[in-house]
C-alpha cells in the first residue's frame, strides 16, 4: 500500500479529463493536480520549452511527494516524457502509450495539437506494435484556445469542427484519436460531425486503466477505506482556472 498522492499536470483544464477518469477508477487515491495556465497553450511552443516548464512542474510535484506522475498533457507527453523519464527518479507515465499499444487496426486518425502532430510521436508509438495501422494526423490549434476561453457552444467552435473533419472524409478512418486532453470537452461535437460508426479514443479513459493495473501490480493502491481527494494549483490566475474545473465537475 501507498498513501501518498498521484501528481498529475496539463497545460490547463484539459488534464481534468483524464483526472475525471481517474477519479472513476480510483475512488480511494488523492490527486494533485497542476494547470500551468501561465504557459498555456502548450501546442504552439518548441520541445525545449514544454520541456523546460515540464520539469518545473515534476520538481514542484515531487516536492509534495507524489507517488507517481501523470503527464495529462498529449503535448507534453510527446515532446517531454522521454527527458522526464531519463532525468527524473519516479515513475512517470505519458498518455500517448496505453492507447498505442491497445488493440488498432486499420485506418486511424489522430487530432492534436500542433507541437503533438509536429513530434510525430504518436505514429512512431503506434507503430512500434501495429506496422499494418495507417495514421492519419491532423493538428487542430483552433480548439484549445476556444476551449480554454469557455467558448465550445458556440458557432465558431462547430464551424472549426466541420472544417478540420473534412479531413478525415476520403481516409475511411475507423477510430479517431483525441491526442490533446482538452479534446474529450468537445468530444460530442466531434461525434456528432463524424457520425456514430467512427470510434472516438479518450485518452484519458486508457490511461487510467493502465495506471491501475500499474498500481496493483506493483502493490502502490491506496488504503480501501480511503475516500480520495483532488488538490488544485495552478501557474497563472488560480480563480480562473477553478472556475473551469468547478465548471466540469471538480
Ligand atoms: N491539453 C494539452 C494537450 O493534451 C495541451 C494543449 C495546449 O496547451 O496547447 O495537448
């Protein structure tokens, strides 16, 4: 057993649905959980920097003693993970992974944000295990900023939708991957443009599983009795940032 924390970080509000996922599976952990609004949007910045505010973030965390940390960030996760990983002495866990080895086929699509599509990383993780899938990547730097800024109901995040899905008309995708966290928050919208017959991937869904059969096996699960809890901090205007997280749920 372990009772210590699981860190968990995003550019801003896009991580909380991973956490919102966690928060299912893992009833008994507690979270910490860091938006780095200050540096928001990720998706439009170079490796170095991600990086760089990657491992304040794992310093700050590790100073509240997490037991592991989540990178609940697709930007982040493939741009920084691999320096995080060799540079740091804790288990530290990407989001692009879970989905990558999980059972694929055919034609899939990936959407994220720029600085994801331009690192390439998600097609390398796929295929590592999958040589026959065919990827299909899109950057869409649109959504965040409109997500960030409460806007997804309105006309100009439907229009961006339709747009960016066009994409994905000729590609007789089956799945698409939602590789930037804020995704999910639009994730009806994006449903409802590709119709039913495409498969939307959560990431956040897989990578909670994941985790929990990490933390099982490696005996780290919280006490049972133990009802979880959240703890919020953010880099830049920490009222703004809870408004958003009240907003979905937390
Ligand atoms: N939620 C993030 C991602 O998954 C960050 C988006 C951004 O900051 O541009 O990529």
């Amino acid at each position: 057993m372990d009772k210590r924390p699981i860190g968990m970080f995003d550019s801003g509000c896009g991580g909380l649905t991973v956490l919102k996922e966690y928060t299912k599976l893992m009833p008994n952990e507690d979270f910490i959980y860091y938006g780095d609004t200050a540096h928001l949007p990720y998706g439009d910045k170079s490796p170095q920097e991600i990086i760089g505010y990657s491992k304040k973030i794992v310093e700050f965390l590790l100073k509240k003693d997490v037991k592991l940390i989540v990178i609940a960030c697709g930007t982040a996760s493939a741009t920084a993970y691999e320096y995080l990983k060799s540079n740091y002495n804790i288990e530290i866990r990407n989001i692009i992974e879970p989905v990558a080895t999980s059972n694929l086929h055919g034609n899939i699509g990936v959407i994220a944000t720029t600085s994801t599509i331009k690192s390439n990383a998600w097609e390398i993780s796929i295929k590592k295990l999958h040589n026959d899938v065919n990827v299909i990547s899109l950057a869409c730097p649109i959504f965040v900023p409109l997500i960030e800024n409460g806007l997804t109901d309105t006309p100009v995040m439907k229009e961006a939708i339709k747009e960016y899905m066009k994409s994905f008309n000729d590609n007789n995708i089956n799945s698409l991957i939602l590789g930037c966290t804020h995704y999910p928050l639009i994730q009806e919208k994006i449903q409802q443009e590709l119709g039913p017959n495409i498969n939307l991937i959560n990431v956040g869904k897989y990578s909670a599983k994941n985790t929990l059969e990490f933390l099982k096996s490696s005996s780290l699960q919280n006490d049972f009795e133990h009802s979880g809890s959240c703890l919020f901090f953010s880099s830049g205007d920490f009222n703004a940032f809870k408004s958003r997280a009240t907003f979905l749920g937390f």
